[in-house]
C-alpha cells in the first residue's frame, strides 16, 4: 500500500481504492492514477479492503469483477447493503459486458472493458467523480433548505392534526390543492409537505408569490416569453413558472393578488394543462400540479367582483384550511421547542428550554405573525441568550398580550398556562434554576385549578382527587378565594 503522496501538486484531491487481484493490472493502474489523485491505495485481496474502507474513505472504488473465488458483483453489493455511497467502477473482460450491465443495475456508476485504455479510464473516472459531487452538493443544499424551512410539521392541537390528515389524504391525488390561512400560519411548509408525499416528489417545487411581482410582469412570470414579446425580452425562449415546474408541483401563493386577466389563464392552464408564452405562437403543454395559498376569503372577493368564479370553484375541491397560532396555543411549546433545537444547531448553542417566566410570555403573546413570528422570536432569543435557558429578558422584546377586561383572576399567567392542553392524567411543572419553595408550587397548583373551574371548589377538587373539605382547608392554608376565580 503506496504512502499518502501529500507534496504532490496539479493533482486532484480525491482518494481512490483499487481493489485488483492481478498484480500486473493493479500496480499499473497504481502507477498511472498516482500522477493525477491526491491519494491511490491498490490492495489486492478483497477482505483487507472491505476492512480498511471505513479508515480509507474513498471517493472512488476501482472494482475488478472477477477476483479469485470472490465474485466483484457480491462485493458491489455488499457495499450499497452497508451504506457506501461513492462511485464503483467495475473493471471485466470483452466477454463479460454482460455482467457488467448487471453490476450497473447492482449500482455501480460505470464500467471499463479489459485491456483498460487509460485514456478511456480517465474521462470515466473523472465524470464519476463530477457527478459523486454534484450529488453530494445537491445534498448539502437539501440539507441547508430544511434547516430554512424545516420540512416536519408540529401537530399537537387536534386541529392542525386535523389539517395534517387532510393533506395526507390529498397528496397521492393528483388534483389541485386550496390552502387558507392567516399569514405566518405555515402555508408553503404544508404545499411543501403535498409535494414530498405526492407521486411528483422527485420532480421540481417551483414557488411564485403572486402578490410580490408586478403586475406587468406576472405573465411573463407564470408562462414565460419569446424574443421580441416586450421590450427588453432579448432571449430567444424564456421559461416561466408553469415549464420549470414541469412533472413536479407548483405553489401560487397568494393566488387572490394575481390579475383578473391572468385569472382566466390560470383556468385554462389548469383545464387544459397548455398555454402559450407571451409573444409566442406555439402551444405549450406541461404536466403541473397547481397548489394554490390565500390569507383572504376568496368567496367574499368573488362576491365583490375581485376574484373570478369559475376559478375560485376550479380551485376549491382539495381545500386544507390552517388555524392561527392563537386558537391552538398547545402547539406554542413545542412549535418553540422545535425552533430551539433548530437554532441550537445553526448556531451552535446548547439552550435546553426556557424558564417559567418565559413559558408564560410565549402563551400569553397574541402571535398576530403566527408560527413565522414565533420562530423569529425564538431565533432572536436563542442569539441573546448567554445561558442555557431562554428566559423572560430574552424575549422582553416581546409585547406581552393585554389581560382581557373579563379575566376571573389578577394576572395573566395561570389563564394562559391553562390554555395549555395536557393529555388526560398529566401535568405541567416548571422551576426556575434557583428553584421556588415548596408552599409557593402548592398553592400556584391549587390557583390553576381553580382558574381551570372558573373558581368551582367541588369541580377543582374533584381534578385534583381531593375530598372538597381537604380541598377547602388547603384553600385557607394558603389564603386563596375561589371568589377571585368566577366570572365577574
């Protein structure tokens, strides 16, 4: 095994394993890669280079497909069974192309025919190579947009998993899809989730927002030009939305700010799945799936004129409707939580949770930005917090909501808490990193259940599997009138 050729210059930085019984092939292949890749290791017997992969980590395997007893073909295999995930090049003779081909559908990137042309070899393993990179940019890139735009949705208030269900069921069905939402409420995250669990998910997701283009060019946006269509359009063919989307899916968001004009094109396209550039004579035909978004009612906008009918009927079929994060204030914590983590990552931070304080500004917070502002809360927290947990000065940014005119009790933390809907049997304690004594926990637990009863003791004792009488004299040790919990 040749050593680490390091000094080595004008040569590619990559590491490639020749696996070869043939001492004659294997040094000459040896010999001859060494002048153009950083590190080549020739090792002839296959169990010591199956051992040595995980030290080595090649960019590249150079697999010869007959060695000895040992078949290459069960080699390739075994290694896609374990995960190796670089390119193979399987080397055989003339008269076992044949087997080549199989190990091309075993996964092998490419193979060369013996005699080797180096030549030949070279321009193989350099495409390998190319496209090993390609794929694994490609990831990389993946891997960054979920970090943006985290694909999984936090679904703990039986509605958002009622609208979770919803799509679901809508994403094997190649229709059209209508979500409605307040902004913020997580709209693309669901068109999103569709396209992923749809037929279409190795196909392109191409998103427009209608309302963000001008108008005068939200033509040319959705369906492309041709050379000489307005001024300035100099390219011979300019694709728009609907071709690059082609066999994937496509996200109108904000479909109610698109034109009256453009309306009815829209109904067209997707009727008849074609339509023509602008400045264009020749028909153009797509397969698109269309998932349309609107933060407004659209059947009011029909009423007055401002959204066509017949498209509104055309795209309210598949209707998936998301509640704002102020009616499903179960979904705060975890939604927090989850973005927590999320920038604990990007930034390397290690915040485990946040303080009592802080839960109870997170509930009692009207989020009229919904889940968008609150992960942008939380990002501007977990950037501001010195400590490991996030505490009310980091979210002191924060306006706290109002106290409501009817509320049955002072304050706004234990209605907010309450708001918090735990599964039947459990419970919720917080405690701060100094702690809190232990009379000052009972008698907050006492005060949320009566703020849960509206200040009925028999009802409150009932939750707590207290007899009322111990419930009362509990309520006159630590000085609490239900009389401050009733509705006034």
């Amino acid at each position: 095994m040749p050593p680490e050729t390091l000094a080595q210059t004008g040569v590619a930085n990559y590491t490639i394993l020749i696996i070869e019984d043939d001492p004659t092939v294997g040094a000459s292949l040896e010999n001859y890669l060494q002048l153009r890749y950083r590190r080549v290791y020739w090792i002839p017997d296959v169990l010591t280079a199956l051992a040595e992969l995980p030290r080595l980590r090649p960019d590249l395997v150079l697999l010869d497909i007959f060695l000895g007893e040992r078949n290459g073909l069960d080699v390739l295999e075994q290694l896609r069974t374990e995960g190796f995930k670089a390119p193979v090049v399987v080397i055989t003779a003339f008269s076992d192309v044949k087997m080549a081909v199989r190990a091309m559908k075993l996964g092998a990137e490419d193979f060369i025919v013996k005699p080797i042309d180096l030549e030949q070899l070279e321009l193989i393993l350099e495409r390998a190579l190319r496209n090993y990179d390609l794929r694994r940019h490609a990831q990389l890139l993946e891997e960054q947009l979920r970090l943006e735009h985290p694909y999984d949705i936090v679904a703990v208030s039986e509605s958002l998993r009622s609208a979770l269900s919803q799509a679901k069921l809508f994403a094997p069905v190649d229709t059209t899809v209508l979500i409605t939402g307040e902004t913020g409420t997580g709209k693309e995250l669901f068109a999103r989730f569709i396209h992923r669990n749809s037929p279409r998910a190795s196909g392109p997701f191409v998103v427009i927002n209608c309302g963000a283009i001008p108008r005068e060019l939200a033509e040319s946006e959705l369906f492309g030009y041709e050379r000489g269509a307005f001024t300035g359009a100099f390219e011979k063919l300019h694709p728009g939305k609907f071709e690059q989307a082609d066999r994937g899916t496509l996200f109108l968001d904000e479909i109610s700010e698109l034109p009256l004009e453009l309306q009815v094109k829209l109904l067209r396209v997707l009727q008849e799945r074609s339509f023509y550039r602008l400045g264009g004579r020749e028909e153009v035909h797509v397969d698109v799936r269309v998932i349309a978004a609107t933060n407004r009612d659209l059947e009011q906008m029909v009423r007055e004129g401002k959204f066509r009918e017949d498209l509104y009927y055309r795209l309210n079929v598949a209707v998936i409707h998301i509640p704002p994060l102020r009616e499903r204030p179960e979904d705060i914590l975890p939604l927090a939580t989850a973005f927590v983590n999320e920038f604990n990552r990007r930034f390397n931070k290690r915040i485990t949770g946040f303080t009592p304080e802080a839960v109870t500004l997170l509930l009692s917070y009207p989020w009229r930005g919904n889940v968008r502002e609150l992960r942008n809360a939380i990002e501007r927290a977990v950037l501001l917090e010195q400590g490991e947990v996030i505490t009310h000065e980091s979210l002191s940014f924060l306006r706290a909501r109002a106290e409501e005119a009817d509320s049955p009790r002072k304050g706004a933390a234990l209605p907010t808490l309450a708001m918090l809907r735990l599964p039947p049997g459990q419970h919720l304690l917080c405690l701060s990193e100094e702690g809190a004594p232990y009379h000052a926990v009972v008698s907050d637990l006492f005060r949320q259940t009566l703020a849960l009863t509206q200040g009925n003791v028999s009802r409150a004792a009932q939750l707590l599997q207290l007899s009322r009488q111990t419930f009362q004299y509990k309520l006159k040790q630590y000085g609490i009138k239900p009389s401050e919990f009733r509705p006034r």
